[in-house]
C-alpha cells in the first residue's frame, strides 16, 4: 500500500507540482525579502549617509531604517551614483555578465534557448549588483531583478531535481512569476505575467500557470510575513480607490491616451536600445561603463535639477521615481504638467543611461512611472476641454497599464498588476480599452528582445509542433496510389531478382504469395551481398532472402507515427496495407514525401502566421 501511494506521486502528478512550486514560492519570497534588504542597507548607509538624497516611495512603501537628517548635496549625489555604478559594474561583468541589463529578457531567454538554465552565481550577483545599482539612485525598477533571481531559483530546483528541460522551462517560469508577485505584491498578476511575457504576440505559455499561481501565492505570503503589519496588505500606489468609470463617453480622450502612449512607448523602446547599442561599441573594459552609464543619468539630472531651480520633484527621474508618480496619482493638482512632462520624458533617458549602459535593474518599475506620468499629463489637457469628465488621476492609472502593455506585448498581466498595484478594478474598462490599443498600436516593436512571437517559434516548442503538425496528416493523404511498382512472388529465384535490379531504380521490393497478398520486403541492399555468389541464384529464391517481420502502415495512420517507423530502422519505403486487411498491399510510402508533406504544411502555417500579423 505504501509503495503504491509513493509511485502514485510520480513526476507530472498535481500533488508533485504543488509540492515544487511551494518550494519555488517560498525561495522566491525569501529572495525578495533578501532583496529589499539589501537595497535599503545601500539607501540607508550610502545613498543618505553621503548625498543626503531620500528617493521618495509609493504609499504602501516606506524605508526599513531611520534616515539621518543629512544635508542635501548634489555633487555627493552624483558621485555615489557614479561609484553604485562602477562597483555593480565590476561585479557583473567579473563574476556573471548573464546578470547585466534588465533581468526579465535574459529570464526569456533561458526559458527559450538554454533549456531552462541559468546559473545560481546569476541570482546572487544579480541580487547584490541590483542592490548597488537601486540604492545607489540608479533609474530601474525592482521586477527585473526579481523576475531573474526567482528564475534562477526555480532552475536551480530543476536541476537539483534532475528533472527533464520541458519541467526545468516551467519551473523557471514559475519562479520568475512568484518573485514578481510577491516584490509587488501582485500575486495573480505575477502568475499571469510568467505565462505572457514570453511572446510578442497574444500567446499563453499555459502549462506554466498554474504552477505559478500557488508559487506567486507562497512568495507573496512570505514577502508579506516580513513586512510591518500596516504594510503587509498596502498596496504600493494607494489611496487610488474612488476612481471610476462614469461614462462610456470618456473612452473617447481614453483612446487619445492611447495614441500618446504609444508614441511614447516607441520613444523609450527606440532610446532605450539606441544607447544600448552606443554603449556596447564604446572601447574599453565593459566593467566601467555602467560607470558612465551612471554619471551621464547624474548629469542629466543635474541639469534637470539646476535648470529648474533646485526644484526636488524633478529628481525622480533618478531612482524609482515612485514617490512624484505617487503624488500625481493620489493630487494630480499638486504636481504640474510641466514637472510631468519632464519626469516622465527624461525618465527615458536616465533608464537608458542607467541600464542600456550595462547596470542591473528593471525596466517595469520606470514604465510605471513614465506611462503614469504621461496619463496624468494627458489626462490634464483633456481636462482642460472636458472638465466634468476627465479625472487626471484615473488618466495616471490607466496610463501606467497601457504604457507597459504596449512595450512588453503584455496587456493581461499589466492590466491586473497595475489593477492590484493601486487596489482597484474600478478603472478595468479603461484600462483594458487602452491596454489593448497600446498593444495593437506597438506590434513592431517590444522592450524584450528575447521574446519570440509565439509558441511556434519558441524553440522550446520546436518538437511540439512537429508533431502536431505531422498528427495532422495522414498516410492516406501522402502516399501515391497510381504509382507502379514491382511486386516480387516468394518463388521468383535469386538470378531472376538479380536480373530484375539491372533494369529498374526500384529500391524496395513487396514480396507476395501465390494468392498476392504481401508475406514480406526486401531492399536492393539485402540481394547484394549474394550478388557474387553465383552457386546460390539458382537455389535461393524471394522468400530467402526477404523480411517476414517488417514494419508496415495504414492509410488512416497519421505520419508522425510513419516518421517513427521510418528513423527506428533508418529506411527510406514503408508498404501501405489496407487497414481492415492486413495482407492487401495498397502502394509503398516514401520518406522523401512524408518530410515534403510537413514542409508543405510547416510554410502554409507561416504564411498564416504573417498574414495574421499584417
């Protein structure tokens, strides 16, 4: 009985995939929690200690220790930014260049290309270096951090479980959706978010959500065991609840939104990407370029800083930038379309700088912030000329989901996320409206590289498709049935089967009995080696020499299972009988023609793919 209970928890049982992804769930939280922690110990100790710069947070965010009264200083700010980034440097292209950048794409791409692997030195460089870059007032965001350490987590346990690439793909995934679930404290959308964010196109990698789903709900759990209990169910942009939909009239300037953001959102995917490029052509050791990175993100800000007479709200296109995005959100009125314009616009340009050049952070938490800018920015123009029905608020909220769902290709995700982000689903029409605007409108364009368009391109998926593709098709649809061919009778003799290779190109030969019903095959390759000996043509005859035990198929059979048959014993012909009787020979099939039947169809399916895309 025991015995029976234990086999019955095999590999790819529910109770077996619950069990991993608790474990997931729980590392994944306790890699967030690591996280926060370490950043704050670098906000603390050397953001505050040396500058005096306090980045301001999201209302359900606050800072882990007590901030000295540090007087402010610029300079000091701008060198702290540039050393964060020369010791995040250091640390990533020295021990683990996997870690550069901005987490999630390099996630994707183990999920794609590397089976499923990545490297345990990854999670803990990408954790400190992160850290550095953040504390240190570095424009990112948290999730591509997170979403990378909780990947690596999740591979990490498939390769300690031995398990196969397809599990280690979905554990990867799933780690990557429960760190960003729980740094969020968004577990449904973290869930969804694994399963999304691997396609440019509206695909689902669905084996993935479920496991993600409980390891979102673990981590979130864990995450939220560690917070101050004021905090442990806040959301991070609160105070947000009484926005609301009054009428369907109001998706009219909603659809303007759509259209600026989407500019925007080209904006910051083309910039981003530009100073990429720049970057990865600079001479010189990659270790200092996050260095520069930094310093010209400082300076941009400085100029920002100075130009407007020291005016503090412009430095949140340093950090996070969640405390301005905050203030808009919450009293539109007290920040300026001005001020907006400014952080969200040049918010591109310093994450750029920051990342592009090499340092470690996300790219959602700054998408937040530009597209929630934007929206707020938007939305008080529209006000302008339709007072009594637009709320700039709302045009914030509903502009940080449509922002991001254009970028990344994710509007299900993103609408949930930023849906439980700001503890609403009041503002869900809009936000869906736009969402799916944004998303149409930026098809071309994506800030993950390593996306690829769908499960069919996936090379993850690349033996899935051939077989569906060849399920599709059967025996009956392939082989030729006018074609002639030569059927030998067991009785026909050595010399005259040798007699009759000499005037045919036929390979393989049916062989069959006097009421010609087939008994046996046999290939050109079997007569040769009698070919020289001559004693024996007179005395062997078809049935000596032929296969009695050979592998056959059916019309009505699909050619996956033929292209089975046909690599078992490497042939190139197999006999077509007739499914209801087993010794009446139909035609013969030809490996030539199976692999031209899945080519055929392999194109047509790209050729709708493409058609689709138009």
């Amino acid at each position: 009985m025991k015995r029976d209970f234990l086999k019955s928890l095999t590999l790819g049982t529910s109770g077996k995939w619950f069990l991993m992804s608790v474990l997931v769930g729980v590392v994944a939280g306790c890699g967030a929690i690591t996280f926060q922690i370490a950043g704050q110990l670098v906000v603390r100790f050397v953001l505050v200690e040396f500058s005096g710069f306090r980045p301001g947070e999201g209302h359900g965010e606050r800072a882990m220790f007590t901030h000295p009264e540090t007087a402010f200083s610029f300079p000091m700010l701008l060198l702290v930014l540039t050393a964060g980034g020369l010791a995040s440097g250091l640390l990533v292209y020295t021990f683990a260049p996997e870690a550069e950048g901005h987490g999630t794409d390099g996630a994707i791409d183990a999920f794609h290309n590397r089976r499923g692997n990545i490297p345990l030195r990854v999670a803990i460089v990408k954790t400190i270096a992160s850290a550095i870059t953040l504390g240190t007032a570095g424009s990112g965001g948290r999730e591509g951090p997170i979403a990378q350490i909780g990947a690596t987590f999740g591979s990490l346990i498939g390769r300690q479980l031995k398990l196969s690439a397809r599990d280690r793909r979905i554990l990867l995934a799933t780690g990557l959706g429960a760190g960003v679930g729980a740094i969020f404290r968004a577990p449904l959308a973290g869930a969804i978010f694994a399963g999304e964010i691997l396609y440019r196109e509206a695909d689902l990698e669905s084996d993935v959500i479920v496991p993600a789903a409980i390891a979102s709900i673990i981590s979130y759990s864990v995450y939220g065991l560690f917070l101050p209990k004021d905090l442990c169910f806040a959301h991070i942009f609160g105070g947000l609840s009484l926005y609301l939909t009054g009428s369907l009239t109001e998706l009219l300037p909603y659809t303007l939104l759509a259209l600026a953001l989407s500019i925007v959102a080209v904006l910051y995917i083309k910039v981003f990407y530009g100073i990429h490029n720049l970057f990865a052509k600079l001479p010189g050791p990659k270790h200092i370029r996050p260095a520069i990175g930094a310093l010209l993100a400082g300076l941009v800000a400085a100029a920002l800083y100075y130009g407007f007479g020291q005016n503090r709200e412009v430095l949140a296109v340093l950090s996070t930038g969640y405390g301005t995005l905050q203030t808009g959100l919450e009293s539109p009125e007290k920040v300026s379309i001005q001020v907006l314009l400014i952080v969200g616009l040049f918010k591109i340009l310093t994450t750029s700088l920051t990342i592009g050049s090499g340092g470690s952070g996300g790219v959602f938490g700054p998408s937040m912030v530009i597209g929630g800018c934007t929206g707020i920015s938007v939305g008080k123009v529209c006000q302008y000329f339709w007072p009594g029905l637009v709320n700039p608020g709302a045009f914030g909220v509903v502009g940080m989901a449509g922002f991001f769902a254009g970028c990344a290709h994710a509007p299900i995700s993103t609408i949930i996320m930023v849906s439980e982000m700001t503890g609403s689903y009041r503002l869900l029409l809009p936000s869906m409206w736009v969402s799916t605007l944004c998303f149409l409108l930026c098809q071309r364009v994506s800030l993950y590289r390593k996306q690829v368009a769908n499960r069919m391109e996936s090379p993850a998926h690349r033996g899935d498709f051939l077989v569906d593709v060849l399920e599709g098709i059967t025996v009956g649809d392939v082989y030729k049935t006018d074609r002639q061919f030569e059927r030998v009778p067991e009785s026909m003799t050595l010399a005259e089967i040798v007699q009759l290779l000499s005037r045919t190109h036929q390979h393989y030969f049916p062989v069959v009995n006097s009421e010609g019903r087939m008994v046996g095959i046999f290939s050109d390759d079997d007569v040769r080696r009698f070919i020289f000996d001559e004693t024996i043509w007179q005395l062997a005859d078809a049935s000596d020499i032929m296969i009695a035990k050979f592998l056959k198929v059916t019309p009505d059979e699909d050619l996956n299972s033929a292209l089975q048959k046909f690599t078992r014993l490497n042939i190139d012909e197999l006999p077509v009988l007739d499914s209801k009787d087993s010794g009446k020979l139909l035609g013969m099939l030809r490996r030539k023609e199976t692999i031209g039947a899945y080519n055929r169809r392999v194109l047509e399916n790209k050729k709708e793919v493409a058609h689709h895309a138009e």
